[in-house]
C-alpha cells in the first residue's frame, strides 16, 4: 500500500501540470475541429446522395411517379377492404369523396424533392396517413412518415405549451401582460 500513499501524497509536479494543460488545449481544439470535420462529411455525403439522386434525371421521373401512384392505389384498395370487412358505410363514403375531389381537382399526390434525395408526397384523401417517404437512393422503397410528423407536432405542441405555461408567449412573438 506505500504505492498508493505516495499517489495520495504527492503534489502536483510541473510536468503533470503542463501535461493536463497540453491534454486541455488538445480536447478543446480537437473536439470543435472534428465536430466540423464530421459535419463536412455529412454535408459532403448528402451533396453527392443529391447529385447522384436518380430523381433529378427526368428519364426516372415518369417511374416514379407511376410507383407512387401504384402505391397509393394499394393502399387505397387496402384501406376500402378493411371498411367493406367493417360495414363501415360513412368512411366509405367519406374516403370516396375525397378521392374523387382529390382526382378532380389534380391534386392526387405532391411530390416534393428535398436536398437530401427524399421526396415527401402529400396524399389529398386521407390514404393510412397524410405523408409518405420515397427514398431514392437505389430502392424505391416507401417509407410511411405519419408517425414522425405526428411525434415532431406533439414536439412542437409540448415546447409551445411548456414556454406559454413559464410566461412565455407560446411562440407569438407578444409579451405577456401582467396579471392583477
């Protein structure tokens, strides 16, 4: 136990000193920088996932758009069997409103390519769920986003509610008056 006593003991001597400092300056240097290098690449990756998307070259558009539409058309038919299943007569009825506004009017499905090759499709009739995901880095596969953007505005609702329940505006942009 006299090696453990001499650790307790001894005081900090100048190398140890200067050590911790070089390992302080390295951490704090260091960290920022790869933080940024990470975040280079990232963008870099995403960059090239852009360039790359096969959504940009217009021979892929018109398969795209007729994959959507198959999708929408299954999820469609699904969504009618399980009402027929249920004898649920009024959100047949409903459904088959809003999808023949919804053809009328052209607004079926709105694509709309973000930066990093997804494309959010807005469903006019209330298809399972109002946004889909393309994801168009080689699979054409569909992504359901309902339950992301159901989470992110239940997010935004809480944060809107915790600042309104402190004082806050809840997002207004007013101040708030004073009580009494």
């Amino acid at each position: 136990m006299a090696g453990q006593d001499r650790w307790e003991r001894a005081v900090l001597s100048g190398q140890s000193a200067i050590a911790t400092a070089l390992i302080c300056i390295v951490v704090l240097v260091t960290l920022p920088l790869l933080k940024m290098l990470v975040r280079l690449g990232a963008l870099v990756g995403l960059a090239s996932l852009y360039i790359n998307n096969p959504c940009r070259e217009p021979s892929t558009h018109h398969k795209a758009w007729e994959m959507l539409l198959a999708e929408r058309r299954r999820r469609i038919g699904e969504r009618n069997a399980k009402d027929v299943s249920n004898l649920n007569v009024i959100s047949l009825i409903k459904n088959a409103v809003n999808d023949t506004t919804g053809l009328i009017s052209g607004q079926r499905v709105m694509c709309d390519f973000v930066f990093f090759s997804f494309a959010y499709i807005d469903s006019e009739s209330g298809v399972d769920a109002e946004y889909f995901a393309l994801g168009a880095m080689g699979s054409w596969r569909i992504v359901e986003m309902a339950v992301l953007r159901r989470l992110a505005s239940s997010f935004a609702m809480g944060l809107d509610g915790m600042a309104s329940g402190i004082g806050g505006d809840g997002g207004t942009g007013s101040r708030a008056e004073p009580q009494g």
